[in-house]
C-alpha cells in the first residue's frame, strides 16, 4: 500500500509539472515516462488509474487519447468491466469536449452495447442526455424530444429506475428549449417525484431551470420557491464540503442575481438591495463577464427605485460598457431600462436619444435575425425545388424512352438527334461540372489550411487558459506572486482569444457579405486624428505623425469601420516590447476618392503572428471592398499602405 501510495503521489507531480507547461511541451520522452510508470505498476486498478488521471490532464488534446486507448485495451484484457465502461465513457467526454458530435455519438453505440452486456446503465445514460443537450442548444427540440421519450420507454423496458429520471430531465430540456414551458415544468416535477433522493447536483439542475422558467413566466412566486430550494440545496452542499466553497462561489453568485431579478420586477426595493449586498460577497474579478453586466444592471435599477440618479446612470454605464457587442440583445434591454430611468428623472431630451438608440439597434439586430430565418426559408425552398425538378425530369425522361420504343423510323431519327443534342449538352455540363469541382477542391483545400492553422491558434490560448485556470483552483498553496503570474496570462490568453475570435466573425460575415454598416456623414480628417488619439491611449509603442493641408473632408462612411482599419494599422500587438515604431500616415485628397498613405505599418513590420496578420489584412481589404474603395500593400522591404475611398 504504501508502494502504491509512492507511486501514486510520484505519477500526480509528473502530471502537475507537465500541466504548469504549455502543453505543446508534452513531447515523447513525458508520454514514455508516464506509461513506463504505469507498466512497472503490478496492481492493474492502479495502472488504470494513472492512465486515467493521464487522460484527464489532456482531455481534448490527440494525446489524451493514448492514454485512453492503452486504459481500453488493459481493461478489456483483464475484463474489469466498470473500468471499461469508465474508459468509453471518457471516449465521449472528450469528444464532447472537442465538440466533435460524430464521434461522441459513436463511442456513444460502442458504451450502449457493453452497458447492455454488463447491465450496467449509469454512464450509458449520462452520455446520452448530454448528446440530447447538444442537440437542444443546435435548436433539433424535435429529435431531442423523440429521443428523450424513447429513452424513458427502454429505461421502463430494462427496469432502470435512475434512467426514468434521467429520461424526464432530458425531455423537460428539450420542452424547455422550444418553449414549451407548462409541458417542461410537468416534466420536471415528474422527475422530482420519480426520484425524491436524487443527489444534489441533479436537484440543483431542476430548481435552477425551474427557476428560468417561471422567471420567463413573470410567475415571481413561483421563481422565488424555487431559488430558495437552489439555496437550501447550496447549503446542505456547503455543509457536507466546506472545502467546496470556491468552486459553489459562482452558483451562489448567479442565484443571488436571480433573486435581485425578480425583486427589480416586483419593485421590492428592500429585499433587491439586500440580495445585491449577499451578491458582492461572492462577486469578484474572476466573475463571468455576464454576471458583472447583470450585477451593475440591477444595482441601476435598485437607485432608479430610490431615485439616487447619479448612481443610477453610473450603474448602467457600467454595464453598458461591458457588453462591448458581445450580448447585443442584453445591451439593447439596459440601453431601454436606462432611459426609462432618464424620463422618469425628467431628463426627456437624453431619455428620447437613448430610446431612438435602442429602437435603431433593435430593428436592426430583429431584421438581421429575420434576414438569417429568410434565409434559411430560401435555402430549404430550393432544396426542395431541385428535388422536385429531378423527379420531374426523371419521370420525363423515362416517358422519353417508353415512347421511343413505339414510334416508328422517323420519329426515331428524330429521338436519336434528340439525343445527340442532350447528350452535347450533358458534355458541357459535365466538363462544366469539372472545373466547378476542381474549383471546390482548391477552395476546400484553402479552407482546411485555415482551419488548421486557425485551430492552432485559438488552442494555444485556450489550452493556456484551462491549464492555468485549472492550475489556480486545485492547488491552494501557491505563492501570491506565481497566482498573479497565471492570472495575467489567463487575462491575456482570453483577451487574445476573443480578438481572434471576434477578427474570425467579422471576416466571414465580410466574405458571406452579410456585414452590417452604419453609414452616416462623418469628417475622414477629424477620424485619422482620432485614430492617433485612441492608439496613444492604449499604447505607449507608437509614435503616430498625422499629415494632412486639408481642414475638412466630409464622407458617407461607417466611422466605426474607418477606425477599426485604421487602428490596425498604427496598433501594435498584445505584450509587444520592442522598440518604439515611428509611423506616418497622410490624408489627400484626389479627384473623386480620398486617398491615405500609412508608412512603417507594425501590421506589416514587427507583426510576428502570420496568421492574425493575414486576417486583419483581410479584414482590411474587404471593408473598404465593399464601399468600392482599395487596400494596397507595395512590396518590398519598406512596405507602404495605401488605402483609397469614394467621396459620393
């Protein structure tokens, strides 16, 4: 016992030093040092476990999946079955993980079977509802409904009580998410009743979309029962597990929220302000950005109740300014919630350019959301079109040759020069066909190259994020300078990420051309020394010179736009510590189009990442592509921008 406790605590510093690395550092020689530990181990449940403890330090990564497969094959070897179903069910968890659908419901058939040879279910069953929540959040409420009643009909079939309530969640879901909410709400109280002992995670998950519900129900009472169960639920958690309390801090976070939800709705001025009071103790810089919005929000609505206006503007500036575009619809209802705040402080004026604000970005975010649905329609419209004109024309084809067969000799000259001629036309549809294909293939061969390189870039930072994250909330004792140091590069790993991300969005609704403008008149020599401005705020790099002999250059453009390209241009990237890069930009004035020179570009000079580079190069020439303007980059060593743009 004490060998294998000395292993044990030798295999769990192995694995804590290879997490502290990037995991592009877990080379061969670590892959070999862990399964020759696990090798020279004679106790197998001890070498599964490694193997497993392995596997959980890579999930998501192709690595991860040796130390499974070696896990698999060791556990069918020795036919310890519960360790089998353990090693498939990992299988699913990192596909889902991957979010890679096809393989997880794959593995999903291989754990059904051997769950069905061993008569054990629990795993099979918990796979299963997590592929029906999938399915749910890509909006196939149908399927999910169908599979979640056959999946209550087997667990009756094989006797499998757990399964009855398993089965009852995944149908309230998917009720839940095609909004079905009194059929959800049955649902769930029939899980309740089948399984009463159920453990506390499980109850925790059904007050807590019990709550949501009665919440979008406006039934406030109900709501409230229902948080308050989430509480005691909390509590009892809590109790059990006092060490647990930093990973419960976000739940207890979200219930006080939800509590302050319902009481803003009710005007409970009181119990919102106690209940925003419990929420600042368990809220921290380490908050979802969601619950900082919602927490400003509420605390704006608390002041509007007591009319402490001053607070209660800073409180909804607050949260409107952490939207930053990322929740549109959430940043539209504060905008609302703030000028109702305004007219009833008698400021009209600002209360009505704030409505107009938030009337404009509504229409506009309902008719993007009508345009996609219209598009959907269209596309659904035309598949079925081409079906039928297939079958139309099959079915006329085969009257074709039925009727050939009858005529006589010169209506069969005429079927064989009728032939001829189609089959002319199907040569030059097919040689058509062809360069549509090679055409395909280039374009599919392009896209897999992004892809690749793409998926590169966004897991190194995430990998960072989760390692370092995961790094600070298992272990308790590390020095306070070590914890600054994580935190800054999960912070910069995540801003990194989401700019990337964001850079990722922009580029594909600017190649699909669904990229919405704000066009309006604006001065193009008042933004290029705005531009300088917001690069010196955020950067002490670059020295930005702006020239220019005009006084005022009226355009129709997007401002918005104009500044983000621009930026790109004079910025420099994250962590840049270099030298201070001298850069010179010059507005002109030719005929009909504006005309701006950009010398000593850092996008194209101390830029290091190729791959965000090309996109925001992209980003670039697309936008002002779609105002019949030009980006153009010389070549050579000293590379020189030179972006033109219409007047008219």
């Amino acid at each position: 016992m004490k060998k294998a406790t000395f292993i044990l605590l030798f295999m769990m510093g192995i694995l804590s030093l290879i997490n502290a690395e990037s995991s592009a550092l877990m080379n061969k020689q670590f892959r070999d040092s862990i399964f020759q530990t696990a090798k020279s181990e004679p106790n197998d449940t001890l070498r599964l476990q490694i193997l497993r403890e392995a596997f959980q330090q890579y999930i998501g990564q192709d690595a991860a999946l040796e130390f499974l497969d070696s896990a698999l094959a060791l556990s069918k070897q020795k036919e310890m079955h519960e360790e089998e179903l353990g090693a498939l069910f990992a299988y699913c968890r990192h596909y889902e993980y991957r979010g890679d659908l096809s393989n997880m419901e794959q593995y999903f058939r291989i754990l059904k079977e051997s769950s069905y040879q061993y008569k054990d279910y629990s795993f099979y069953y918990t796979i299963w509802l997590a592929i029906l929540q999938i399915r749910c959040a890509q909006g196939d409420t149908e399927y999910a409904t169908m599979q979640a009643k056959e999946m209550q009909k087997e667990a009756i079939r094989i006797k499998y009580k757990s399964g009855t309530f398993v089965s009852l969640i995944a149908l309230a879901q998917a009720q839940d998410f095609a909004e079905q909410y009194n059929e959800a709400i049955a649902s769930y109280k029939q899980a309740l009743a089948v399984n009463p002992d159920a453990n506390n995670y499980s109850l925790l998950l059904i007050h807590q979309n019990l709550g949501g519900i009665y919440l979008a129900q406006e039934k406030y009472a109900e709501a409230l029962s229902e948080l308050k169960q989430q509480q005691e639920v909390l509590n009892k958690m809590l109790a059990e597990a006092p060490q647990s309390m930093s990973a419960l801090k976000s739940i207890f976070l979200e219930i006080e929220i939800s509590f302050s939800r319902v009481y803003a709705k009710t005007e409970d001025k009181d119990n919102l302000k106690l209940h925003l009071t419990k929420a600042e103790k368990y809220y921290d810089k380490e908050s979802f950005f969601s619950y900082y919005i919602d927490y400003h929000a509420l605390w704006g609505m608390y002041y509007k109740l007591i009319k402490e206006w001053d607070n209660c503007f800073h409180e909804f500036d607050l949260a409107l300014s952490s939207c930053q575009g990322a929740e549109p619809f959430h940043e539209n209802s504060i905008l609302k919630m703030k000028a109702e705040a305004m007219l009833e402080a008698g400021r009209y004026e600002e209360a009505a350019n704030i409505y107009k604000t938030a009337t404009l970005k509504g229409d506009s975010l309902n008719q993007d959301m009508l345009q996609r649905h219209e598009e959907v329609y269209q596309a659904n419209y035309k598949i079925k079109k081409a079906l039928l004109d297939k079958e139309l024309l099959t079915k006329q084809y085969r009257w074709i040759y039925v009727g050939a067969s009858a005529i006589i000799l010169i209506l069969m000259l005429l079927a064989i020069i009728r032939a001829f001629r189609i089959h002319r036309q199907l040569r030059r549809s097919e040689e058509e066909t062809r360069q549509a294909l090679k055409t395909i293939a280039a374009a599919d061969k392009m896209k897999e190259y992004f892809l690749q390189n793409i998926t590169y870039e966004i897991r190194i930072p995430l990998n960072t994020v989760v390692g370092f994250s995961e790094l600070l909330s298992t272990e308790k004792s590390l020095p306070e300078g070590e914890i600054q140091e994580y935190s800054a590069a999960i912070k910069n790993n995540t801003e990194k990420l989401l700019a990337l991300i964001n850079n990722i969005l922009d580029l594909s609704r600017l190649e699909a051309g669904m990229m919405r403008f704000n066009v309006h008149e604006c001065d193009a020599v008042e933004l290029c020394r705005e531009v300088k401005m917001m690069v010196n705020m955020q950067t002490k790099m670059v020295d930005a010179y702006f020239h220019t002999d005009l006084e005022t250059l009226p355009i129709q453009a997007d401002s918005r736009w104009v500044l983000k390209v621009l930026s790109s241009l004079l910025s420099v990237p994250r962590l840049y510590t270099g030298d201070i890069c001298q850069v010179e930009y010059t507005l002109t004035k030719e005929s009909q189009y504006l005309r701006i020179t950009v010398t000593g570009s850092p996008l194209y000079h101390i830029w290091k990442d190729e791959q965000e580079q090309r996109i925001l190069h992209d980003i670039n020439k697309l936008c002002l592509e779609a105002f019949k303007g030009s980006y153009l980059v010389s070549k050579g060593e000293q590379k020189v921008v030179t972006i033109t743009y219409p007047l008219a």
